[in-house]
C-alpha cells in the first residue's frame, strides 16, 4: 500500500533535481508508473495540459489549422525513405514486431513524430493549388525509448500536440514557422507567465529533416534552460521522399514546402521549475485547475458555510475557477499546507471572527501576502487580483531571464557565464565542430538559439579562429 | 495523384455496406492509411468526435469523474495475471519486442484498454475509504489488431474514453455502471438524435474479466443493431489479481469494487448509418462541426456577400456553427452537392433577386425541404429550427427503431423476424451454448443485450428447454 502523505519536500539550493521529482509527485502531478520508463498523468497534472490545450486549440483554429488524427504506427520500411530523418529517430523507437500472435512481415515503429505519416496523407489528398495550404494538427502521445527519464521533461512516453503544414511557396511556409512559434510565445506570455527566449537553432542543434528549427527557450529556477516549443520549416525534403506534388497554378505539378511545429507536456515541466518554490507548486493563474481555494475555519459555528457557499456561487458565475474545502476530517492547517503544495493562486479563508465585520482572509501563493478584505471586494475583484498575480509572477520571470543574459567574447568567459547559470551571448562560426568543443569545455553547455546572424566581417571564432557567422545563447539545458 | 473529387455515390438500397464507405471518403471523414487496417481521421471526421467529447467531458466531470492519462504499453507479464480478461484480448493484441535497438526483456503490449493499468496505479494511490469512490477516464487510442475493418466500427486503432472507478460498496459501483451508460444513452438523446436500446449483455456476450456489462445498442437503416457504448461492473476479480486493497471504515483492508465504461469513435460510424441517405451524410445539428453553410448566389452582383458577411456575423455571435462559402471558382450547384453530401443541416441561399425582397432561401437536408424567409427570421430562428430538426431526426430514428422491434416465441419466428431486419425479443435459457446455436440457425444473429429478466416460471426455452431466465434483444450486429 502506497505511503500516507507528508508534505515535507527537499528545498531547491539543497537538491533541485529531488525538489523537482518531489514536487511532481506530493502536488500530484504524476507518479511513476509500473511500465519502466512511463508515467501517469494524475488529474492535477493533466487538468494543467488541458488549459494549455484550451488556449492552444482557439489560437490554432483562429489560423485555419484543423485538428485531425493518424496512426499511432509507422511501418518501418516507410519510415526509412527520408535518410537524415531516419537516422535521427531510429536509436529512439519502440518497434512491434507481432500483431494477433503473428510475426508482422513490416515491423511497425511506435510513432516518435508524424511527419512520415503526415507526408503520405498529404501525397493522397493533395491535388492542386486550389487545395494549399493544409494545415493539420494532432494532439496525440508519441514514445521515444529514452535511457533517463525525468517527469515532463524527457521520458518514453510523452503528450504534445504536432502541426503539419503545407504551402504554395516558401515564403508561406517560413511566415508559418514564425506564426506558430509566436503563439507559443504567447502562450508563455498570456497563460503559463513565461518569458522565452526564441530564436533559429544551429545547424548541428536542428530537427533531423529539416531545413531550418526554431524554438522558444525558458530559463529555469536553477539557472538550466528549457527547450518549450519548435516550429520546423522542412522545405520540400520530406514532400520530394514521400512524392507530394500538386498541379501548380501554370498547370505544372509543383512540390509544396512544408512545415511542422510542436509543443508538449514540458511546459509542465516548465511551469514548476520556473514558478516553484520551497512550499512546492506556484501556479500561474490562468493555467491553474483551481484558481481560488475557500477553507472554510471552525466551519461548525453558524454562517461560515453559508458565506463560503455564497462565495463560492459568485465567483463560479464569474467562470473562476473555484474549489471549496469542505472536508472536516481534516483541519485548516493542514489545507493550507496542501494547497500551498498545489499552487494555487489564491486562498480565501473564512472565519466566524471576521465574518462578524463582514471580512474573510485572502492569502496569495505567490509571496505569502494575507489581507483581510470585505466580502463585496471578493466578489468584485478576484479577476483583477488574478490577473495582477500573473503580471507580477511573468515579470519576475522576466527580470530572472534578463538578468541571467550575459553577453560574452571567448570561451573562458562563456564558461564562467553557463558556470553561474543562465544565458551567455557569445559570437562563433556556427560549425557543428566548434559547437561540440564548446560543449565539451563548458560541461554540457550547448546553443541553445541563434540571437542575430552575423551578415559579414564576424570577429574570429573563439573556437577555430573563422569568422563567425552567428551570435548564439548559450546554456546548460535539461 | 489522388482522383479529382466526383460525387456519385451508390445507393443504400444497392449495397449498403459500399453506401457506407462512399460517405466516409466522400464526406472527407476519413481515408484510408497506408498502415494497413489503419485509418486517417480526417479533419471533418474528427471534429465530429470533439463535439461528442466536449459533451461527454461536461457529463463526466459533472460526476466528479477526472481526467488522467496513461502509458500505452502494458508489459506482457502484467497483463497475463486476470485471466479471463487476458484470453479475451491476447488474440488481438500487437506486441513491442524491440526499444532503442534492444529486444525487450518483457515485451509491451500495445493498450488494447487499459483495466490493467489503472489497476495497478490504483493500487499505488489508494490509501483509505476517505478516496474514495476514485473515477479517473482517459481520452486515448487503443489497438486491437483485427482482420477485417470498416472505417469507424472496427479498425486496428480507434479513438475512445475509458472510465475507470474504485467504491467501497457493490451497490455504489452498479450505481455507477448505471450512471454513466445513462450519461450514453442522454448524448444519443440530446446530441447524436439516437435512440438506443439499453440493458444487461448475457453471460456469453460480457467483457473479458466483467462480472456485468451493459450496453447501448442502436439499430442503423439497414437493420443490423450496433453496440454503440458499454458500462462493465467488475466485482473486485481485477483489485484482487492487482492488489488493489484499502483501510476501510472498520479499520481492516478491505478490496474495493471496480468499474469501466467506454465510447468510441463507433459512434461516428452510428450517425452516419442511423441518419445517411442517398445523397450523403446527414448530420444531427448538435454534433455538426457546420451547422449551417451559407452559400451566394451571383456573388458578384452589390450587396450580396455583405448580406452572407452580415448573417454569418449574426448566428456566429449566437454561438452557431457557421461557414460562408465565397469560392468563386465554384458554382453555387457544385456547392449545394457538396454540402448535402457533407450532411450540413441548413443551408442559406442568398441571391440577388431574393434579397431585392429582403429574402434568402432556407434548405433543410433532412428533408431538402425549402422555404424563402426574411433576413430577419435568420437572425432570429435558427436555433429553433436547428432544435426542430434534431427533434425530427430523433423521433424519425425512434420510429424506425420501434417498429423493428417484434416479439417472437420460437427460433423459426426469430429467424424470420432477424431477416427481416430490426430487433427480435425472445425468451431464452441465457446459456452459452443455446445463444450460439441461435446464431448458426439465424446466420447470426446475437442477443445484443437483455430487456428483460424472468423472475421464476419462465417458458421453455426454445433451443434446450430449460426453463427461460431471460428476454432478450436479438439482432445481426457490426
């Protein structure tokens, strides 16, 4: 039988890493499941991976994507006709080898991305110009046989959603590529109170098949960034491998460029290490199941259920999201210790004392601040209170990104800079060579995104001496 | 290059089987993969399947159910502990033998359902009664590798939610078996316009590992029943063969009792069949991703696309499903074909001359019935128009469903009742064997579920003549 619960964690400057794992799991997020490798996404954990979709939906639909569905298996002598692509999955797939207590003549490969099977739909249905440009979506699970696993963060089996996009020209499909990646932007921005960091990848840091990646980096609590969200522009690679032509505009068959984009359930994993804090869990407000929790104290005594009830009411009508403690097996501490582990934004508490002047306590998980207000201000004001949480939760993010930016000439001083946590700017060829020396030097610290191109006369790299072509972010990265 | 679209499509009385086929390619609700036994569902297809979901969602959250996700494999020597459940599934099963390039030391069966894994997770987070009941569903895909499949009614892998919930009582969890296949039985009502025939399944035709299923059957225009949902109550033979154990009230372990219940995307497969018609799909108005279309007719003369602009601007503001359709390079006709074969509900037709009236022509595809309407009853009435036609289409389903049904007392009568389409209710033994003589005479015919049981004094059964325990539903069935 599983542990009872107890609400002591390990503090982040102790051990970040078990401040993660501790988290995830006493704010009942995840826990790890029999299947080796696996996880399950407990109710907490998923609700937040169902706003993110929430918003997500409406912004991609507002685009013209439309959400469709394809096998979750990929024959393995189809996925072998895009060779950089092929080469970039395989060490990582889950392969079934036996259907129906039959060996299967064509192993089938556990999908670890769709492009493959986007490409051999869109060969079938795409006819002429007319029918540009395509832009489907999936939200679906994809497995990666990974050796180390971490909640949200990297793992056989994880949730995301994948867009896969064709157009006429590639100016199109490049404004995609930045379309998508800006709505993730925004997601950061509007929903999850987090600032990114966004920018082209390198040449050795790109999608295996495509042309250029983009991403959006955060920057954790502990100084590691978090690769959030890519947007590819695949060029006409995959359409050519896979015999995606339509009949163009002068009557000729053409190839469509192609994109794709993704996000996952990371972002969880973005949330807790860029929000959290000792006491577990800080949620910003708009990604939070719950958005506001009443703990009703000495809830015998006349009225304190009524007045909670009668909040509870009024801010539902509001579409808060509310949730009321009613529980008297359990007492008012001991709720503020679970919910602070939850992150929930706001507390109210209801006592007789101040219900007697027409008052409650609200308590904000953000910095701990109690105030006592009125009744009418609760009902009155909690979106606005919400709303100022998040502002003030994405500009601490902010401040913490920014400051950690620093701006660098030679490895030594990189090395000082990705030693002290966050980003490092630093100028190089862009060579796939130098950035692994890089890497090998610093510890791990890789390029994370390009900051500017460098359009000629780049000072030497710091590598090789060559000029440098690119001013990168640096970071250690999870 | 995929064949330019040609809408002709056979006729349901010519061959119903290539009726249904010719709707789902030429509605675009799906085609088919080149994973064979796989299909693509399609963007119109699946926005089918996130209406039901967002139905279903509200309905199951309602009850306190809570959304979860969990891994899709399940090793080999996990799912071989329940054993009837394990003899029902290991014949369908796709296997993983190979990850990152190793053999498997425990192959992974991909999720035929999950019983097995919420078991086993249950058994790591059950503590106490004080958690329970515990109702945890997932929205996922599962696989079952069969040997014919048909769009939407049996395929390799197909989209689904499954419920599974803990209680401390037998009479908490039938109570909940009976809740959720009711919360079936109201989207049918309320969204699907189908009616269904509802009940026990008999002892032969139960889940794998179930001590009752129960179920929802609807009969499509053909006259074969569809199993279109089920609610299973598993006694405690899952918790005991995974440990699942709790403190309870008295102080002692005690073994909980377990629940499922589960709707697929065969239900997309029921509107289709329930409601189609030569000329295509009809869609009910509450599951249509377009409830109305608006088409103009001269678009080029003044006026005209500002009036379209100004309806569609009208009924979107009242939340209706809307789509204007200003593609020139189409002719109004080649529209209004599409959109009947795409089963939109109402179409608005606006003219010049019509609207030199203030007047445009409204379309049911129920019954292609026309009618010229001022801009104002648009503005005003569609909802309740679109509410008259689901009504409509409910009763004309109910109507069809009803008259199938006939009460026959010997297996000549049923035999002669089953050919003749529709459901047959006839008093039988409830074994095993009686049922699956009844299916050889009738050519296949199956007890789809019970209508009735017989308390003591039954008939007769007319196969073995023991005495009858029950009344069941008999039909042939997808």
């Amino acid at each position: 039988m599983a542990q009872l619960k107890n609400n002591a964690i390990t503090s982040r400057d102790e051990d970040f890493a078990q401040w993660y794992t501790d988290v995830c799991k006493k704010a009942e997020l995840m826990n790890y499941s029999s299947v080796k490798g696996f996880i399950n996404y407990l109710p907490y954990g998923y609700a937040i991976w169902e706003e993110i979709q929430n918003y997500l939906n409406k912004r991609f639909k507002a685009e013209g994507a439309e959400n469709v569905y394809l096998p979750m298996v990929i024959p393995e002598s189809m996925f072998a006709k895009e060779k950089e692509h092929v080469e970039g999955f395989a060490p990582e797939c889950l392969v079934a080898t036996y259907g129906g207590g039959k060996k299967l003549e064509d192993p089938l490969i556990i999908r670890p991305t769709s492009e493959i099977l986007f490409s051999d739909l869109y060969k079938n249905i795409l006819n002429s110009h007319r029918d540009l440009p395509k832009m489907f979506n999936q939200w679906c699970s994809v497995v990666r046989w990974e050796k180390t696993t971490r909640p949200f963060l990297r793992g056989s089996e994880f949730l995301w959603q994948e867009g896969h996009c064709l157009f006429e020209t590639e100016e199109q499909a490049r404004h995609n590529v930045e379309t998508f990646l800006d709505i993730y932007d925004d997601c950061g921005r509007n929903v999850l109170a987090i600032p990114f960091v966004k920018g082209r990848k390198t040449e050795h840091e790109k999608f295996a098949g495509a042309v250029a990646t983009y991403s959006i980096e955060a920057l954790m609590h502990d100084g590691k960034a978090l690769q959030s969200g890519t947007s590819h522009y695949l060029g006409t690679g995959f359409a050519k491998a896979y015999g995606i032509q339509y009949l163009g505009r002068n009557n000729k068959l053409e190839v469509p460029h192609q994109t794709s984009w993704g996000v996952s359930t990371r972002l969880i994993g973005a949330v807790i290490m860029v929000h959290g804090d000792d006491n577990g869990l800080v949620l910003p407000p708009y990604v939070a199941p719950t958005q506001v929790v009443i703990v009703p104290i000495r809830q015998k005594e006349p009225g304190v259920l009524e007045a909670c009830e009668d909040l509870k009411n009024a801010l539902l009508e509001q579409g808060i999201r509310v949730k009321l403690d009613k529980d008297d097996s359990k007492t008012p501490g001991w709720k503020f210790a679970e919910y602070e582990m939850k992150g929930i934004p706001l507390r109210i508490e209801v006592g007789p004392r101040d219900l007697a002047n027409g008052q409650v306590t609200l308590v904000e998980r953000l910095n701990g601040e109690k105030s006592l207000v009125t009744l009418d201000y609760i009902k009155e004001n909690i979106p606005a209170v919400l709303k100022d949480i998040h502002v003030a939760m994405y500009n601490k993010a902010k401040e913490h990104l920014e400051h950690s930016i620093k701006d660098v000439e030679n490895v030594e001083e990189l090395n000082a800079a990705i030693a002290d946590g966050g980003y490092a700017r630093m100028a190089f060829c862009g060579e796939a060579e130098c950035e692994l020396k890089i890497k090998e030097i610093t510890g791990g610290g890789t390029a994370r995104c390009i900051y500017k191109d460098i359009e000629e006369g780049g000072k030497p790299c710091p590598v090789c001496g060559k000029p440098s072509t690119i001013i990168a972010y640096f970071a250690k990265a999870y």
